[in-house]
C-alpha cells in the first residue's frame, strides 16, 4: 500500500481490497490523475472491485501496445493486429447503431472532405489528445470524424466517447438540430426528416406497439407523460421486474419529489445497456450496475443491474438518482450547458449541504491536459476539488479502513466499532461527497423499509430479518456495504425529512422487495 501510493503520488483510486493493488500500477502519462477522480464517475459499482478504472485504461493501453508488438513480429504472414483492430472497429459500429435506442440509424458517412480534414485537426491537436484519439480509434479516421462532428454546428459535439476503449455516449442531445431529442426522433441523423407533431414516446421505443407485456407498456407511458422520463432499450431489453422497480422507486421511494406530475430537470433518460464498457464479454465491466451521465441527463442500467435482485435495483437506482437529485440543487441552463460543452462541474450548494457532514472541498489547479477541444473523453472531469472528510482526505481514510480490514479480516471488517462508530458505511462511500450522499441514501431506503414492519414484527425478529437480510442478499451483491451502520448518523435526519417515505409505501416496499426475498419473516397478521 505504502509502496503503492509512492509511486502513485498518493493519488490512489483504486481501494484497498483490490487484489490489482500489488503490481503498484501507476497512472498512464498523459491526462492527470484529476481525471480519474471519482466525482462524476456516479457508477454504483461492487463495493470489491473499486478503482478498476484506472486499470482499465493501462490493460487498455497495453493491449494496444501488444497488437502493435505483435503485428511488427509478423507483419506478412497475416497479421491478427488487423483482424483485433478490424473486430474492435466493428464493435465500435454496432454500439452506434444502439447509441439513442435499438437499432438507430448509423451517422451519416463522413466525405472526403471531412476525412481530410479531421486528420489535420488530428495532427495540430494537442498531444494528450492526439494521443488519446489515436490509443481509442486506433488507424480509424471514419471514427475520429464521429468523435469530433458538430453536425448542427451549435458548439455541442455529436457525440462524448468513454476513455475506456472509446464506446460512443450521446453528446449533443439534438444533433441534426431539428428540434427533437435523438431518442425521440426516427431519424436522428437527419434534420429533415423523423419529426413527429409532439414529442412523444417514438414508434421505436414504444412498448405498447411493440408488444410488450401491459404493465410495462403502462410504467413505460406514465413516467413519460407525467415525469418527462423516458425508458428506453438501447443494446439490452428491461425487464417486468426492472419496469417495476424504477416505477417504484420514481413514485414511491421519491414520492414526494415527483408529487404533482413533478420532474427532475437533470433525468430525462432510463436506458438499458448490456455494459459500460464497449465488449459486453470484458469482465472488467462486469461489476458495473448502472451510472448517471449527467451532461445527457440519462441514467444507464447495465446487465449486472438488469439482472440483479429487485431489492438490490431498489438501492442502486435510488442511489443514482440521488446523483440526479445532487446535480439538480445547482441546475440552471449554464450549468448544464458548461457540463454538455466540457464536462465542468461547480455544485456550490450540494457542496455546502454535505459541509454540514463533515465534508470540505480544497480547490486545486486544473491540469492543461484536463483541457480538451477536439472531442469529449467522458471521464475527463473538470472538478476544480479534491475532498477531506472529517478533516482527512480520500487516500488517508482508505488507508485507515485497509489497516482495519488487515488487522480484523473480512468478516468482521464493516461490524468493527471503529468503522460503526464513524457510520461508515464501506468502502465506496468513502470515494467522495456524491457516492457517500447516494450510499447513504441506500442505507435510508433499507432502514426506513425494515422500521416499516414494526406493527407486525417484534423487535428481536426485525432484528434478525436485518441481519439475514443484510448479509444474504446485500453483501452477496455489495460485499463492502453495510447499510446498517447509517444507524444513527445525523445526515440520516436530512434524508428523512427531504424524502419523506410515507408508512403505506415503506411497508408496501418492504413487503414486495425485502419480505418476497425472506419469507420466513414477519408474517402479516
Ligand atoms: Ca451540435
Ligand atoms: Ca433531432
Ligand atoms: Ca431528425
């Protein structure tokens, strides 16, 4: 560990129990380790497997390095570089096709002109980012026109693309510039053509018309209508048991929010996605459950979240609405539209909330090569902070809890009174602000659920349904979680009087999600 943050500067990202930690992996050159920053990597993801992001994009890299290695040894004799690099640059395709909904159309094919062009802005472009443009869309100009298009020419780029492996984001959420959002609109790459008289859920994205079962159809049409939200498959389907689960945690768990046909400006999309990363079949996103993206304002659900327990999608999708909720406090239209243009964040009163937990931002110099102008890397984010907690910052509290977890062991690691005490709830939550806020809105949710069953279970057995239900089903998926420890903590007090639960749907959710799962427990009278 020590060795570890030597090498690294201190700018440790990856946590304690990560098992890569021992190769002391050290940050690639290029863009500073701010853009590695946790902040606005809103990913609720397996509290065992943190911090693989950075070691992404060194396995990344080094692949890359390996293919070229391997196409110089054999360069003639048929070379696998070209079939590799031929099969990433069809994946990267077919994630196009799925980038607003299934099956969109692909952009349009760009000219000579255009491909001529984008190559010299390739090559005057400023290092880091010829060189993370090249390393993404290896040989590719097709590609690099698509990262670096303005198709209406309004300033906002087509298109973000993630720094892992360069899968394509929607940037500008109106890209032909006809006036209707690409995911409403049938033809998204075309401004004369797809418009519809309203905006209205799209005929490729309708579930009622396409068949689906009536209760999702009926979920999919009501949030639309009354919440500006709307669900859409893009390269993975929902589920009946998904639907349910973020109607009941719009209506419900944040009733009081969206009371009155209300909406959240910051959340207009809920998309299903195979994964986060470009190859569903990589393990490395395999942990990933769902992420907001605050600059599309969409919320992304991934197959470890697609086919998790419904009580665990209850946690992960209140968790990243939180998100939703954080970046909402400090909406207005030039936020937004200093996110969308280059991924800046200022959030002065989320970040004067969590000061009254004991959270302080240190403003810090943004690196030069956190600037970029040729495309948009998603997780280049420009968060002019770092962060203390109780006055220690980031790297030291992960130090902390790794000495516990070495000295007491797995098992007893979260129950330690050190760890409780604090109302600490695990590992994640300590990776900033914007994850500790949402992890504790997950503790509030479970807390509030299993208080509800009061009136007809005694204390001693609520107690033990806690237990059984803590670590069966929430530590089988979030090993480094314990939602228990929030007992007691005073933002606890804020998240009950902002999300007031009413007891129908406390109990109502406790029956259904956390009661379904233990059977044995608390029977109703
Ligand atoms: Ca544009
Ligand atoms: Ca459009
Ligand atoms: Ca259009």
């Amino acid at each position: 560990m020590e060795n570890y943050e030597e090498k690294t500067g201190g700018d440790v990202l990856a946590i304690a129990h990560n098992g890569n930690l021992a190769n002391g992996i050290m940050f690639p050159p290029g863009p500073s380790p701010i853009e590695w920053a946790w902040f606005l990597y809103p990913s609720y993801k397996n509290h065992a497997s943190l911090g693989l992001k950075s070691d992404f994009r060194m396995k990344m890299q080094s692949l890359i390095f390996l293919w070229a290695f391997i196409a110089l040894l054999l360069s003639g004799c048929g070379s696998p570089h070209d079939s590799q690099q031929n099969n990433f640059a069809k994946q990267q395709r077919v994630s196009l096709g799925n980038v607003f909904f299934h099956g969109n159309h692909l952009p349009n094919p760009p000219t000579t002109e255009e491909l001529n062009n984008t190559r010299d802005r390739v090559r005057a472009a400023q290092p880091w980012e010829r060189s993370l443009i090249e390393e993404l869309y290896p040989d590719d100009p097709e590609l690099w026109v698509y990262a670096t298009r303005d198709s209406d020419g309004d300033g906002l780029l087509d298109f973000w693309v993630s720094d892992y492996y360069g899968r394509f984001l929607e940037g500008d959420t109106d890209l032909d510039g006809d006036g209707i959002d690409n995911v409403l609109d049938a033809e998204p790459f075309n401004a004369a053509a797809g418009k519809q008289e309203r905006a209205d859920i799209p005929l490729q994205a309708d579930w009622n018309r396409q068949g689906k079962p009536a209760e999702m159809a009926r979920i999919q049409r009501e949030l639309f209508d009354q919440h500006r939200i709307l669900l859409v498959e893009r390269s993975a389907a929902f589920t009946p048991v998904l639907a349910r689960s973020v109607y009941d945690v719009v209506t419900r768990v944040y009733r009081a929010l969206f009371a009155g046909n209300g909406t959240l400006p910051t959340l207009r999309i809920i998309a299903t996605e195979e994964s986060s990363l470009l190859d569903p079949a990589d393990e490395e996103g395999a942990s990933d459950f769902a992420q907001v993206l605050p600059a599309s304002q969409t919320l992304e659900i991934y197959r470890r979240g697609i086919d998790a327990p419904a009580v665990i999608q209850l946690g992960y999708l209140a968790h990243e609405i939180a998100h939703n909720i954080q970046f909402s406090y400090d909406y207005d239209a030039q936020r937004q539209d200093e996110i969308m243009r280059r991924n800046y964040f200022a959030a002065p009163r989320f970040l004067e909330l969590v000061g009254r937990y004991g959270w302080t931002p240190v403003k810090i110099e943004l690196e030069p090569e956190t600037e970029f102008t040729l495309f948009r890397p998603h997780y280049v984010v420009l968060e002019p902070y770092e962060y203390l907690y109780l006055e220690e910052s980031m790297e030291q509290w992960e130090a902390w809890l790794a000495a516990i977890f070495d000295e007491v062991g797995e098992e007893s690691y979260l129950t330690d009174e050190r760890i409780t005490e604090l109302n600490i709830l695990g590992d994640y939550s300590l990776s900033g602000p914007w994850e500790w806020y949402s992890d504790f809105v997950i503790a509030w949710l479970y807390i509030e659920m299993l208080d509800s069953l009061a009136d007809r279970c005694p204390p001693a057995e609520r107690a033990a349904l806690g237990e059984v239900f803590q670590s069966e089903t929430v530590a089988g998926e979030w090993p480094y979680f314990r939602f228990e420890n929030a007992r007691g903590a005073e933002v606890m007090a804020h998240l009950r009087e902002e999300y007031p639960l009413t007891p129908a749907d406390a109990s109502y959710l406790a029956e259904h999600y956390i009661l379904t799962r233990h059977p044995d427990f608390c029977p109703s009278r």
